[in-house]
C-alpha cells in the first residue's frame, strides 16, 4: 500500500476481485400487498382480475427506480470568520415511484391499476361505469386507510445472496400516463403508473436458496423472507400487529424457492403446489 497522494499498485487478480463484481440492473422484483376492500373491488364488476393474476401483473415490470432522497439544508453564515456553510434540518423523498409494465394479452395489467384508481375515485361503488359516462354524475373519494398499503421493491442478484429490500410505506397508485397505440410498426404496449408513498425504509437481507437447507421442501420448513406474506386479518391493520413478524412469513415464491405455503392470498405458490398442512413453520435464520 502506498503512502497518500502516491499511486497503489495491484496485480490483475487482485483488480478483478475487487472491482468486477458489479451488480446488474436487471435483476429485481415488485411485490403489491394490494389491500383487501381494493382486491375484492377488482375481481369484480367484470373486471376479471383475481388474486391468482396479480402476481403474473408484478413479474411484468419492466421497469423500475431504486428510490432517491435529499437533505434539506439552510445556509449558516458568519459562524466562523468569512465562512458560511450548509446544515440539513430534514431528509426529503422523492415524491413518487414510477413503474412500468408490459400489458398483457388480457388487459389485466389495465384492468388492475386502473381499477384500483377506480376504488379510490369511488367509481363502481357509488355508480356504475354506464353510469359515469352521464357529464351530469357525482363521485365520492374512499377513505386512505382503504385503498393504500405497502409496496415492496426487492433487488437481488443471480447467486441470490444479499439483497436489498425497499418498502414503500402507504404507496398507492396517483397517476397513469397515457400510452398510444399506433399503425406503425408493432413495438410491445407498455403502461406507466406511478405510485406516492410517505416513506421508503430500505433493508439488507440475505436470501437463502433452499439448497443450503437439509431438505427444502420438508413440511414447515421456509426460508424467512418479509416479501412474502402469510396472510392473516391483522396484515392490513393500520396499526401493527404485536407480533410484526408473523405477518412476514412464508416461502421465497416469487423466486420459485422454498416450500409449499399460502401466499398473501390464500391461494398456491406460483409453482401451483398446494399449501402444507403442517404445523406452524420452522424459521431458518
């Protein structure tokens, strides 16, 4: 190692281990913990989303923004003689996250955020969709604690291993940019929504594939991971539960890792194996 101020020299190795392990951008994932009253409105009203689409709808984003933050800061002069300097006196987030997804062939992607902005709005609830095409009709807002809830953004590599985790806390969809179609040439259709959120708290965790598990697929025995949720009528309180951590458990089913359980639905992982009938999971730390 050289003194400061002089060049440090290091073999092609040395320089390969510590600079070429560069992460990719590709590799991430979105999770919605959608609340219920908004699920239940877009599996129905003929909107033919159903819980078993909506993770087919977080596997279709294609994009995504690890979020950013600024200090606020104020302007302290004279303190020193001829000096003035900046201090911060609050942490300012960004004011939205923006996504975007590939539509599929069945409109669902759509239907979902569309349908979730219809909630909020009051649309299907107060009146119909025939009735809102009258100029004369009203609408009424739905409370916040209905229609927001936590999102999750998971950004991971191909050998798993560590990950970063961001929550969104209270996100829900406020905007949806229009998206043309066209007779030129046929590209993908892909539709951008972006969602507002208090905060985002980010965490690193370490994702453990199952083959360092004696056996993986042993009834009661998941890899813990907070992205994925054992569903229970405390998950969507606003206030937490005693026991936060029992609303984060369950199989890494997102990656298609780990074992058999209920997802936040209550429905099959996304491998289609039934939920286990054993007891309560054994979690591997």
């Amino acid at each position: 190692m050289g003194a400061p101020g002089n060049p440090t020299y290091y073999s092609v190795s040395d320089l390969k281990t510590r600079i070429l392990n560069i992460a990719q951008t590709s590799i991430y994932h979105v999770k919605f913990a959608v609340p219920p009253a908004v699920s239940s409105f877009i599996a129905s009203n003929g909107r033919g989303v159903t819980p078993e689409n909506i993770s087919n709808i977080e596997l279709l984003c294609s994009e995504a923004s690890l979020p950013g933050t600024t200090l606020a800061t104020h302007d302290v002069t004279s303190d020193y003689h001829g000096v003035t300097e900046k201090m911060a006196y609050r942490r300012i987030y960004d004011e939205t996250i923006d996504l975007t997804f590939y539509v599929d062939r069945n409109y669902n992607v759509i239907e979902f955020f569309d349908g979730w902005i219809d909630y909020i709005t009051g649309l299907g609830e107060t009146f119909s969709r025939n009735d809102y095409k009258s100029p004369y009709v009203h609408y009424r807002m739905n409370y916040p604690e209905k229609y927001k809830s936590d999102m999750y953004v998971v950004k991971y590599e191909k050998d798993i291993g560590n990950a970063l985790n961001y929550t969104f806390v209270k996100a829900f969809p406020v905007s949806v940019t229009s998206t043309p179609v066209t007779y030129q040439a046929s590209e993908l259709l892909q539709y951008n929504v972006s969602f507002s959120y208090i905060r985002y708290v980010r965490e690193r965790n370490k994702i453990i594939p199952p083959s360092t598990l004696e056996n993986p697929r042993a009834p009661g025995v998941v890899e813990f991971n907070k992205f994925n949720f054992d569903y229970s009528p405390e998950f969507f309180d606003a206030q937490f539960s005693v026991n936060r951590d029992q609303r984060f458990r369950g199989p890494n089913d997102f990656l298609n890792l780990g074992n058999p359980a209920l997802d936040q639905f209550g429905i099959r992982d996304q491998l289609g194996r039934p939920p286990s009938g054993a007891p309560g999971p054994t979690v591997v730390a």
